[in-house]
C-alpha cells in the first residue's frame, strides 16, 4: 500500500469521524464514507478530462440530495489467482463440463430434478447490520470462477440499500432444506457449499444507467477451489464451431432458477423453463415502443404468457444441449445470462433480454488467465 493511498485512507477516516457521515458503497462495491468531494483525495486528484472519470464521481453521489461522494476506504487487493484458475473444463470428459447424463426467476416453470443443473449458483448479498440473502443467479464455469450478470453487481438499487455481493452458494435445490433429499427418488444431495467471493469483475463497457443493458455479463472468483460433485458441476462455454455464432431463432431453450413464480416471491424448489428464442428484427421491433435498441451482443427469448425469467433470476443461465466432436455425448452449455425484460414478467409478446455468452467468451478467457 503506497504512502499515498494510507494518508487518503487517514484522511477519509478523520473526516468521517469528524463530520459523523454515514457509510456507503462505491460503485465498485467497495465501503466507504458519504463526504464531500474536497474531503476525499482519492476522488479529487482524479483527472476530469477522462469522461470515464466523471461517470464514476456521477455514480459515487450519496447523501441527501446527492451533495457527497461516496469515499472509498483502503481496500486489500483480490489475493493472486490460482495458477490453474484459468483452466475451462471440455465437454466429453467425466469431470467434464455441462454433463447431460445427469439426472432467473420463474414464471410457469416447473421442478427441476435434484440431479439437474448442478452448474447454477445463488449469489449472496451482505446488507447492513450483517444480514445476508440471494437475489441473483450464476453459473459455475470452472473450479474458481461463476459467471453472471453486471447488474447483479452494479445498478442503482443495490447502492441505495447497500448491499454487497459476498458469497455463492451451489449445490442447492431446495432451499428450505439443507441436505435436500428428493422423496421420489429417495435421492439425497451432500450439504450445499457456501464459497466467499474474493474478486469480482464487471465488464468494462457496461453501462448500468442504459436502457439497452449492454455488456451485461461480470465473474466472480471464488475464495477456494470447487469440488465437483454429482450435484456441483461445471457448465461448458459456447466454444465448439457447432455452436458459435447459432442462429436461435424459433428454437426451444432453457432457463432455470429460484426466483419470483405466479405465487411467491421465491420458489422454494429450483424450477426450470423452456423459452422460445426469437429473432432480433421481431425483438427490436417490440422493444421499440420502450426506446431500446438491442445488439447482436443479446438474445431475445421467451413472450408467451405466464412463461417467463423473472426478477431472482438475474444472472442465471440460459441454456441448450450439443453433442461432442465425435457425437458421443450430448451437453449442456451457456447459450446466455438473464438480463432484463418488460415488467411484470411473463407477459405474452414480451420475450426477455439475455446476454449473448459466445460473444463473451474470449473477454471471459482473457479474465480468468485461459492460455488457450
């Protein structure tokens, strides 16, 4: 930690204390203190030509009636990573990636078996006064790293409630049980993993203000490596030439997760859904009448009434199967992230808005440290 940075860190200390401000969440979801701007010098030496800089000090206002900044205090930098972290699983193999053989929120979907989708992950948030909850979804890439949407770490709720993204929790299926055991099959699950998040990573381009949602895609790194297990598993990346660049259009798709349903605000049972994509000539013409303007960086899917990702299952996967090279095996891999859609959900003519993953997977290679 240079010189510097401990007199700022001092300094944003002294000045908290002294003016008795309350603590807050930098965009970059960092704590710190709501002061103002001269009170800061991490924030006030920061060159005002960059307009990048002047977003981040937009985004950093706090206090009644936005006259502070949110004042980052010295924060430890993300230990080094694994030298393997970077390493992505290969459909095909036993402890492979998006295995099929295995036995975002969710309007009309139904029961997952308790085999099914080991990939998906509950994000947990950290609120004050130490309360914790899940109020997005992910996916397990690797050992070290999940993948899920930008929003789920940055957007404007989540700074007016201060809430912190702190851990993942896979291996779950039932989440008013832990161990689950399926009374069908008298199939019972190991305890659920709780793994702490020790980086994250929003994409550099997102933009969380747009109505567009572009760039909607952040990692997660994982304080410890991953065992797989029957019920935690890997999902494959659309790597194959099969699958870069598929046109979806008219073809069934999946999506899965825990979120809002007709009757509650959460299932208790992970629920999953099979949502039509649509073209997105048919998509912009509907997200016209709201002034939004998707890319080929998106997916459009779903529309039909009553079938829909909802609000909880942001972030969670959207997903298809393939076979291998050889056509040995068939697979599951992440066709796209929930992204946003027209509210309330469900609504028929209105598909949701995914995150296009075959577009990302080099930006995703390039972050976990994959040399292939």
């Amino acid at each position: 930690m240079g010189n510097f940075n401990k007199i700022c860190m001092l300094l944003a200390l002294v000045s908290a204390l002294v003016v008795g401000q309350e603590q807050c969440i930098t965009p970059t979801r960092n704590p710190g203190y709501c002061l103002y701007l001269h009170q800061c010098p991490l924030l006030d030496q920061l060159p005002r030509h960059d307009p990048r800089n002047v977003e981040y000090l937009r985004r950093s206002a706090c206090g009644a009636n936005n006259v502070g900044i949110c004042c980052p205090l010295y924060v430890p930098p993300a230990p080094p990573p694994p030298t393997d972290s970077g390493v992505l699983p290969t459909p095909g193999d036993i402890n492979g990636c998006g295995n099929h053989d295995l036995h975002a929120n969710i309007v009309g979907g139904e029961p997952t078996d308790i085999y099914e989708y080991p990939w998906i992950a509950m994000i947990e948030y950290t609120k004050p006064r130490g309360n914790r909850g899940y109020h997005c979804g992910g996916a397990l890439i690797n050992k070290w790293w999940v993948v899920t949407a930008a929003h789920c770490l940055d957007n404007k709720q989540l700074h007016e409630r201060r809430w912190i993204v702190s851990g993942v929790r896979l291996g779950e299926w039932q989440t008013s049980t832990n161990p689950d055991c399926d009374e069908m099959t008298s199939i019972c699950a190991p305890p659920v993993e709780d793994i702490q998040v020790v980086q994250q990573i929003i994409h550099e381009n997102y933009m969380p203000n747009s109505r567009e949602h572009p760039n909607d895609i952040a990692l997660l790194r994982l304080g410890r490596e991953v065992t797989y297990t029957s019920f935690i598993k890997p999902i494959c990346l659309p790597i194959s030439k099969k699958v870069v660049g598929k046109v979806y259009d008219g073809e069934p798709l999946w999506g899965a997760g825990w979120g809002r349903t007709e009757t509650a605000l959460n299932s208790d049972l992970k629920l999953k859904v099979e949502l039509d994509a649509k073209s997105m000539e048919e998509c912009n013409e509907i997200y016209s009448e709201l002034g939004v303007t998707l890319s080929e960086t998106q997916l459009c899917v779903g529309g039909k009434n009553g079938t829909d990702t909802c609000q909880g299952d942001s972030g969670g996967p959207l997903m298809d199967t393939e076979t291998t090279e050889n056509n040995r095996m068939s697979y599951h891999y992440l066709v796209g992230l929930v992204s946003f859609g027209r509210t309330p959900c469900g609504q028929r003519g209105w598909p949701g808005v995914y995150t296009r993953m075959d577009k990302y997977v080099d930006w995703i290679k390039e972050k976990i440290g994959n040399k292939n």
